[in-house]
C-alpha cells in the first residue's frame, strides 16, 4: 500500500519531505509516488539524493513518479538519472498519450497511434535502467472518437514488455459515465498485467458535470473489495489518491490515514 504525495502536496510544500515521511511511516504507508521533487520557500532547497536518503530514513520505498510527458521527450536522460537515484521500480506520465502534439492533433485515434511509438521508445529507454515506463489516465482517455476507445489504440500499440498503464479507479468510473460501453473491473480483468500500478481513488455520485465528487477511499459507493477480489494479481501496487485532499476539511494528513485505515481492513 502505497500513496501518491498529490494527495498531501500542501504538507509537502508546508512541512517538507522529511516530516512528511516521517508521518507517512508512523501511519504504515510502504510506498510513495512522486509528483515532483521539490519544497518551495521558506523550506530550504532539497535534491533529489537527500529525498532518496530521507525514503530509506523512514522505510519508504518510491514506486514511481508523475513527470510531465514533454520531460520524457525532451529531458529523458535527467528524469531516468532522477528516478535511478530515488530507486523507483517505474517511471511515468499523467498525461494522455497525445499531449505530446498540439491540441488541434490530440483526441484522435491517430493520434493515439503516434503516441504509442514514443511511449515504445519511453519503455525501452527505461527498460535499459531496469524501470518502467507507465502513463495514468483520466476520463478522456475512455472517450470513444470515430468508434474507437481511445485508451485500446494506446493499450493495443505498445509493447506490453516495456510499457505498463497505472489504473486510476475514480477516473475510469468518470470515464464510464461520461463515455458508457465499458465496465471499469472488467476492463482491467481483461488484460490485468498491463496494469501493475492503481491509483485507488473513491468518489460519490454528484450533480458535476462528471457525474462524481472526491471523497475519502472507503466513504462512497465504489466497490473497491469487488475490485481488487476480481482483478488483483501478485506483485501489484495500490496508491492512495485523493486530488483535492488539502481543501478536505479534517486535513490531507486525515485523507491520507482514514483510507489507509479503510484499505488494510479489506
């Protein structure tokens, strides 16, 4: 069990990793993903070999890593040096495969296509590390455009030995509702080790435009014992994520214990 820092970026930016970690490990989370490598002022500056000191301070592992998809393109050899140092087993991407290209060629099963070609490359160059790459999707990649799912062209057109998908479960139930046709735990149980990493986020129906509302993992009505009783495979891992934690009235640190609380009663 693990969690994404986006969920607790105000205690980073408040406290500092160090604290963090420490409450992180006092609260038993194992893993942590990154959503960036920085503390700003009035912290002092951080590099990212005394973040990696501070994870084995503290008995934390770092899984993985969100960097933006143009860092992979244009920065690849420092993001794989970065991630190398913090030892994380994968590197990847939030964004959707086509935010490589301008708006006006993204959203397109074409673009889709293209997009898998550099995800290729992204894998074999982290493969070379001993990492791999994944990319975590939205809603959007579930859109279907000219009769197609756009995350199946993605899915479909790279090579599952060096490109992996990190699952968000909220997003893919957005996805479901906004874009219907697929069933999230079935999606997943059809070809589960494409997706080594999830990102176990709860939400309850709501009147947004999404259909959904960010809650606490274990406050709302997604299924997640069915989930993981259905779909769960050896060797995968589940991060906590909670996007608008720090506005979360108990505090992101609450978020952070509360589903971690919740997760180890299943």
């Amino acid at each position: 069990l693990g969690i994404q820092l986006f969920t607790i970026r105000d205690q980073v930016a408040t406290l500092g990793f160090e604290a963090v970690f420490r409450e992180l490990s006092r609260m038993g989370y194992a893993e942590v993903e990154f959503a960036g490598y920085s503390q700003p002022p009035p912290l002092p500056p951080i590099t990212v070999p005394q973040i990696r000191q501070l994870l084995d301070r503290f008995g934390l592992r770092g899984i993985g890593s969100h960097i933006g998809i143009t860092q992979f393109r244009d920065n690849l050899t420092q993001v794989l040096n970065d991630a190398e140092v913090l030892g994380l087993r994968y590197i990847g991407t939030a964004n959707s495969p086509d935010a490589l290209f301008p708006p006006a060629e993204r959203n397109t099963p074409e673009a889709y296509r293209r997009a898998a070609a550099f995800l290729n490359d992204f894998g074999a160059a982290a493969a070379d590390r001993g990492m791999r790459f994944y990319q975590h999707n939205h809603a959007g990649e579930f859109a279907i455009v000219d009769g197609t799912r756009l995350w199946d062209v993605a899915i479909a057109e790279t090579d599952p030995d060096l490109v992996s998908f990190e699952f968000d479960i909220y997003w893919a139930y957005v996805g479901q509702f906004l874009h219907g046709g697929f069933d999230p735990i079935a999606y997943v149980k059809a070809r589960p080790r494409r997706f080594p990493l999830y990102h176990v986020k709860d939400g309850v129906r709501s009147s947004a435009p999404n259909g959904y509302a960010f809650v606490d993992v274990g406050d709302c009505v997604l299924d997640f014992r069915r989930f993981f009783e259905t779909v769960g495979v050896a060797g995968h891992h589940y991060l906590v994520e909670r996007d608008d934690a720090p506005s979360n009235p108990a505090g992101s640190f609450s978020t952070a214990q509360r589903s971690l609380t919740y997760l180890r009663s299943l």
